[in-house]
C-alpha cells in the first residue's frame, strides 16, 4: 500500500471514528436533558481512555512498547494509566 492510500484509509478511518464518538455525545447529551453535569471532559476522558488502552493492549497481546508506540506515548505513561485503569 503507498503512503497516499494509507493517508487516504486513515482520514476515511479517522472520519467514522470522529462520527461515531459524535453520535454517542448528543445521545447522551439528549438523554441528560435538564440536568447539566460538571467535569464532563474528565467523565468523558476517563470513559474513552480505559477501553482504548485495553483495546490496544489486547491487541497488540499485552506488549507494552508496541501499545505505547501505537498511541504514541512512552511506555512510562502507559504503565500509569494501566495502574490508574486497573488495566
């Protein structure tokens, strides 16, 4: 595959992704109606972060480097959101 396709599927890809995580937030923003939370970007960080991180490390089978280079962090701050996750 050239570097044009692979940046072609990863925009389609990155698309979805930003269309279905819009779709869960206005269903949920629906369904809160009157009720206005606070720290909403930290609910919803903390909501995203936990299966993201699990979702990578299963699959990358629980190799910390290639889940660290995949989210494009370094390995001590996976280690800590694994501890912080219970992961």
């Amino acid at each position: 595959m050239s570097t044009t396709e692979n940046n072609e599927n990863n925009t389609e890809g990155e698309a979805e992704l930003r269309q279905c995580v819009q779709k869960v937030l206005d269903d949920y923003l629906n369904d809160l109606g009157e009720y206005k939370p606070d720290n909403l970007y930290q609910l919803f960080i903390a909501e995203v972060e936990a299966p993201l991180f699990e979702a990578i490390l299963s699959y990358t089978k629980g190799n910390q480097s290639k889940a660290a280079k995949m989210l494009g962090i370094n390995r001590g701050t996976l280690r800590k959101k694994i501890s912080q996750y219970n992961l």
